[in-house]
C-alpha cells in the first residue's frame, strides 16, 4: 500500500484533507444509519428484508404483532413511528409550591408527588408518590379525579424490611432512595425518589431531608434535575443544600420545601436566590418546567460554543459561568470586545482589579474555592486562589486544577487578566478523526492515518 501510494506523497496534506472532507460528509449522513442498524430490533429487521426473509424471521418480530405476508413493514412501522414520536417528547413539570409537584409524561400520564400545595390537581392521576407521613406531604384528597389505572406509591411501600424498592410502571421508572437523616425525620420513614422518563430524562426530588451518606453515589447517575429542600427549620438550610448539590452534581438543580408549611406563599426569593449551585432552576409557584435529556457530552461537537475564557501570560482558561443575572450581564459586555483588567494581589488569597463598567450584584454569603470569579461591590473583579468568607456575587468557577490556579494567579505579583468570549470547536484534525472513529472503528481509519 505504501509503494502504491508514493506518487501522491507530494500532495499528501491536500489528499488527506480532501478524504477527510469526503469522510466527515459521508459520516454525516450514514453514521446514523450505521447506529440504526446496529441498534435495530427484529422487527426492523423484518421490515428492511423482502417477504421471503420475513417469513423466516417471524419469530423475530415483535410479539404482539401479527406480521402480513404480503405487507410486512406497514404495523411494524406505525409501532416504530409511535414509539419514537413518544421517545421524542419531554416529560413537563408544574412546580405547585412547597414540596408539591405535577409531572405529565411523555405518554400523557400525569404523576403527583406530595400533593399539599397550590392548584393543578383536576388532571386525572395515574400515579402519586408520598416521601413521607408529614400532613403537608400527604394532602391526597386535593386530586379530583385518578385514572383507573392510578397506583400510589408510599414511602411504606418504597421501603421495605431496609430495602429501598424501584417500581417499573413502563412510562417511567421510580427508584426510592435514602432520606431523613434529622430530629425531624427518621430515615426509616423517610424516602426520595428518582424518575426516569422514557425520553431518558432524570429527576431526583430529595423529599425532607438533611445530608444522606447516599448522596455521593448519585454523582455516578449523572442526573438531569435535582430538587432539594431547604427550609432550615424541619430540614438543612441553603447553605447545606447548596453542598449537597455540589455532591450530587446533577446539570440542573431547583431548591424547594424552602419554607415551612405555614407559610401561605409556599416559596421564598430570598432562599431561593441565595442558593448557589452550578446550574440552578429557581421555579415559582405556578411555574413549568421541561425535562429533557441532556446528553453527556454536552452540545454538538461540531458546533461552535461561546464560552468565557481567562488568559493570563501563555495560559488559558475556560469558565463554567454561573446561572445568575450577574454572569448573564457580564457574558453581554464581553460580546462587544475583550476586556484587559490590571489585577493587584490582596491579603495573599485573591486577585482583584477594576471593571470599566458596573454590573447588577446578587450577593450571597459564601465562602469562596480556589479558582472562583467573584463580582465585589458590582464593579470590581476577583479570582480566588485561597478561601475567604464574605458576601459576593459569584459569576463562574474556571476550570482548572488548584495546581493550574496557584501556579497563574498566587503569589503578591501583579497580573494582566484578558477576559474574552472564545469559540469552542475542534481544535486538530485529530479531534475529527477521533469523531469518526467512535462512528467506524480504528480499522476503517487506517489509510487516512496511513497518508498523514
């Protein structure tokens, strides 16, 4: 192959661009189709083949199908098209207030989960779930109407002889797990539930509780949404909360329970605000909310990304930027040009210089990590490479090792901080080829690698 190939060594660089070019196009377009056809079952095996295939294959098929010599594909294909018309669809929540939420699944199925507060319950039900015996978890009655084929599941029927049960009802799947863990709630009466939808989505609701050794487990789950209590008073506050969301690492979590039971508002601003937590969802009474599956790797590989980056000398550094109107308002200066900022050491943990506009401040009492980027007095920026405790707007976190952040940002010298929106796309062709490798596998790859 090499000797053959040795007239073109020449122009190698432009060959190999041009097969990559036609690669990544082909790739596109049947790349999908490979994963179709490696994921297909034997129903769609049955309708790509001609008659004479389907009637060896009837067994196949799917079960309850009766499959027609002379038109084969036409109920496999109206399943597969229903079946995929639901996969596609989002489950969508209604925040009710308090700890109450109303959940309609992608089929049309409508889950109550600690019925007490707000309105929303004349939606027929087909399944509530109770975390606990607390009256303002349990206010069943306030459902008008159940389907015939409405199950409720409590925390006696999620938690049996030490054992926390899953319950696989076909449009979704409901996973108890570990909850309590204060004077107020006794972990043996006390559960939360993850929900798994069948668009894939995720959505853990902590029920009363305080910090569960099982939390750091849900990290391994990867989970879409996590609700978390944080009243203070029955439960652990925000500022524990915020920790365990921290620990659980779900790509989106929404504080609630976060005031007592009496409160007539069912809600609070001012704690839910002061919740810090990558990702956070502050939902109002009377609010919906969409669930949907993220996927790991995040956004498009191939499509470009603004992100914040830092650079400081020769490094750069990506920032994972908050969820507040702080980082919103920050990220739109920026999008008219960089910005050049003079940082000055101060105290021997954090770097701070002047803005050239003032931005909204949303200050919390927090204690700051190494490597945050802090907004003080709405017009003066910060990075921490050591703790302190104060009330600060916190606009992102850089991405970073404490190594990486020392390293750029300690010491008593002063520095040039570049802040500018950069683009996320694949860097080398090598990120390319890697792309189409998770498509075709190494073997198909060889003569490119070969002309390289």
């Amino acid at each position: 192959m090499r000797i053959k190939m040795k007239s073109f060594m020449r122009n190698k660089k432009i060959i190999s661009l041009v097969l990559i070019a036609i690669v990544m196009l082909y790739s596109f377009v049947s790349c999908g189709n490979n994963t179709e056809k490696t994921s297909s079952s034997g129903s769609e095996n049955v309708a790509a083949k001609s008659t004479e295939v389907v009637s060896k294959k009837k067994t196949e098929a799917v079960a309850t199908e009766t499959v027609s010599s002379k038109k084969p594909t036409e109920p496999l294909t109206e399943q597969r098209t229903s079946e995929e018309e639901v996969m596609s669809k989002p489950a969508k929540l209604l925040y009710q207030g308090h700890a109450s939420v109303r959940i309609q699944t992608p089929e049309g199925k409508t889950i109550y989960v600690d019925p007490f507060f707000g309105t929303g319950y004349d939606v027929p039900a087909g399944l509530i779930l109770m975390t606990h015996g607390h009256y303002d978890h349990t206010k069943t009655d306030l459902i008008t109407t159940k389907a015939d084929d409405c199950r409720t599941i409590s925390w006696k029927e999620a938690f049996i002889s030490g054992e926390y049960q899953s319950f696989n009802l076909g449009y979704v799947k409901v996973e108890a797990v570990e909850a309590g863990y204060n004077k107020n709630h006794d972990k043996k009466e006390c559960v939360g539930y993850i929900l798994t939808f069948s668009n894939g989505a995720t959505v853990y609701l902590s029920g009363d509780t305080s910090t569960a050794p099982g939390m750091s487990e849900l990290a391994d789950r990867h989970l879409d949404y996590a609700f978390l209590c944080c009243d203070g008073v029955y439960n652990m506050d925000v500022s524990e909360a915020a920790e365990c969301a921290r620990t659980i690492g779900a790509k989106h979590t929404i504080p609630y329970h976060m005031v007592p039971s009496d409160n007539p508002d069912g809600f609070d601003m001012s704690v839910a605000e002061s919740f810090d937590a990558a990702g956070r969802i502050i939902l109002r009474p009377g609010e919906d909310l969409v669930l949907e599956k993220e996927t790991e790797e995040g956004p498009d590989e191939m499509t470009p990304t603004a992100s914040l980056v830092v650079t400081v000398g020769d490094k750069s550094f990506s920032v994972s930027l908050e969820n507040n109107a702080s980082a919103d308002a920050f990220f739109e200066k920026l999008k008219t040009g960089n910005v050049k900022i003079e940082m000055e050491d101060y105290d021997i943990f954090e770097k701070v210089g002047n803005l050239p506009w003032s931005l909204p401040t949303n200050d919390t009492s927090i204690t700051t990590k190494q490597g945050d980027l802090i907004l003080y007095q709405g017009n003066k920026i910060t990075i921490y490479y050591d703790e302190n405790s104060w009330d600060f707007t916190k606009l992102g976190t850089l991405n970073a090792t404490e190594e990486e952040i020392r390293e750029s940002f300690g010491g008593t010298e002063s520095i040039t901080a570049d802040f500018y929106l950069g683009v996320m796309v694949p860097r080398t062709v090598k990120e390319v080829l890697r792309m189409l490798q998770r498509c075709y596998g190494n073997k198909m790859l060889d003569n490119i690698f070969l002309l390289g």
